[in-house]
C-alpha cells in the first residue's frame, strides 16, 4: 500500500480506502480502479492524496467496525471544519452539538475496545481532524472512568474546541507540537489566548466546558501535587488524549511515533498525566490484541496471539523466527524480553488475515 498525492493519480490505480462525500454516502468502494471522474472528484473533495494499492497486492481486511469507523471519520471532518472556521471568523458553529452528540453516542457507552486508526493529516486539515479524534478519545475515556451523561458532553465539546487557537497560527505551523523556538512558543501561547477568547465570544457553552477548555492547555504535576485529583475530569482526560494523538497520527511530512513507543512515555510520565486516565486509555483501544505482528527485542519477529487486559504491553506472542511461545507477563521472560516495536503497513493499520491468526491460535 502506498500513498500517492492526487496531483498523481492515475486512471486504472485501485483504492485501498473507501472515499465518502460529506453526509457519509460511500461514492468509491475500496479496490475499485480509479477513473477519471474518480481523479476529479477526489480534486473537487480537495484531498491531498490517496492510499492506493500496490499492482499485486490483496486487499487488506478490515472489520464492518473498522469501516464504519473510517467513515464517520470522513463525515465528521466536513462538519467539524465548517464549524472552527466559523468560529474562527467571529461566527457562530452551527453543528457542534450535534458532532459532539454523534461522538457520544456512538463511542461514549462502548464495552469493548476499538481499532483507533489514523487518517493521513496535512498541516491544512490537522487541527480539524485533531480536535475530532480527541473527542472521540475523550468520550471513550469518559465512559470508561464512569463520567456521568452531562460531564461526559461537556468533555466531548471542549476536545472539540480546546486547540481552535491553532487555526489564528500561519498554516505551516499548525501541526508543530515539539521542537518549538521561544518566539513559535510566544506565537502558540498568544494563539491559544485568541482562540478561547473567540470561543468565549462566540459559542453558546457553559462554563463547565470553558474551564476546561482553559486549563487543558496548563501544566500539572499529578504525581507530587495531591491537589491535581481535584481538578476536572476533563481537563486530565484532553491532556492525555491530545499526547496520544498528535504522536501517533499520520502527517504529511513526518512520520507517526509507535503506539508501544507513545503509551509506554504516557505510563512512564506519571508527572505529567494522571495514571486513571491513561489505564483508561488502554482500556478504550486496541494496542498489542491478537493479530498484531511485533518486533522483539531480541531482533525476533513475532505475532500477538493473546492480549493481556492486566498490562497490554506484556501480552504472548508467537515467533516467527523460533515458532516459540513467549508469555512477556511472566517475570522470568521479561528480564530477558520486551516488545521493541509494532510491525506496521503505511497507512497506520495492523494487517494479518483471520486465517493466519487463526492458524496459530490452534497450534
């Protein structure tokens, strides 16, 4: 699977992923062959490129749960830029509640975990596509810490409209999150500055979702400071969602952290997070479940054939190199192996058959 920018596209390529217009309607179905028409839609939806399927290569699997994923992703994206734009310009959002009770709905009562996958983000479309994953971490996070209906909508709102101050910024810098000089710091701390008061101005919210929309930008130490487990819900639940996924989302020019890498600084920095909130994390998606091919420490390759719900950093896993079962929660093993990393496709997606999972789980 390889990306390839739309300025080169060309008739005959096959879709790796459905494309859907604004309402979530799917127009190309993944495989199809791109035609003409085809380029010319994806120019007119002003996407900056597809994932496209190499001449001999099979069609990756993907879950109903999966797709349907990816397309509220698409849907939602339309419906979440009009609105921060709106903002933005001094106007009122006019489908922000209903984003925001979509994201509820639909992941905020979840029992089970999901297969967070990443859309390809420019620095043109990041703070839209940004604020939307984060309200659906937020809403997956809030239900798993039992945050009551009307603080869990609150929540969802603020991930929504926390990092608007990002759109006041030159286009260029708006997907830069490390690294910056002190005068990009002083252009961000001024932005964020714009973006609540423009929010203050302009959206009909409550101050329970202002308040966090303030203080999710602040810093805390939640390991030495007993007083941080008095602060909102919230605010501890954006913080972590904005680490995970500014880290691990596909951007144009750079590329995506490991979730093991990303999840493994979350639990290490118990200053910086609250330790709830990230267990919470891990109980809302999928990082090591079966299926999932990693890279050993040892240089082995191997696959996840059981999860471990206690630490999913230490689930089993069968080598590749060895054929050899390797139970990373048992004390003995871990003195001597660890996971390095994930074995990854481009586009941010584990991909191993139902068949060839199966195969190993009946060994």
């Amino acid at each position: 699977m390889i990306f390839v920018p739309t300025d080169e596209l060309k008739v005959g390529m096959r879709l790796a992923k459905p494309i859907y217009n604004k309402n979530g309607v799917l127009l190309y179905e993944r495989n199809t062959k791109l035609t003409l028409q085809g380029i010319y839609s994806v120019k007119n939806f002003e996407l900056i490129g597809l994932y496209i399927l190499e001449p001999a290569e099979p069609l990756p699997p993907m879950t109903p749960e999966d797709v349907e994923f990816e397309r509220f992703q698409t849907m939602a994206v339309f419906s979440i830029k009009d609105d921060l734009k709106a903002i933005r310009k001094g106007e009122r959002p006019s489908e922000l509640m209903v984003l925001a009770n979509q994201i509820v709905r639909i992941y905020g009562s979840l029992k089970h975990k999901i297969n967070f996958t990443q859309n390809l983000r420019s620095p043109e479309d990041y703070v839209y596509k940004h604020a939307l994953n984060v309200g659906i971490l937020a809403a997956l996070m809030s239900h798993k810490l039992h945050v009551d209906g009307a603080e869990q909508m609150n929540i969802v709102v603020a991930a929504l409209l926390y990092d608007v101050g990002r759109l006041f910024l030159p286009t260029k810098m708006q997907n830069k999150t490390d690294d910056l000089s002190v005068e990009e710091m002083q252009m961000f701390r001024k932005a964020r500055v714009d973006g609540y008061n423009v929010i203050n101005d302009n959206v009909d919210i409550n101050t329970s979702v202002k308040r966090l929309v303030r203080g999710c930008h602040e810093q805390y130490d939640y390991e030495a400071d007993p007083t941080t487990k008095n602060l909102p819900w919230g605010i501890r639940i954006i913080q972590v969602a904005h680490y995970y996924d500014v880290r691990t989302a596909m951007n144009l020019y750079e590329e995506p952290r490991s979730e093991v890498q990303v999840i493994r600084e979350l639990l290490q920095d118990k200053q910086n997070f609250d330790s709830a909130v990230v267990a919470a994390l891990l109980d809302s998606i999928r990082i090591l479940s079966p299926g999932v091919c990693v890279e050993l420490t040892n240089r082995e390759r191997g696959l996840v054939i059981r999860e471990n719900d206690e630490n999913p950093l230490l689930p089993i896993v069968l080598s590749f190199d060895r054929n050899q079962v390797y139970d990373l929660s048992s004390e003995r093993v871990q003195n001597t192996l660890q996971i390095k990393d994930l074995m990854k496709t481009m586009d941010n997606r584990i991909i191993v058959d139902d068949s060839t999972l199966q195969e190993y789980l009946n060994r």
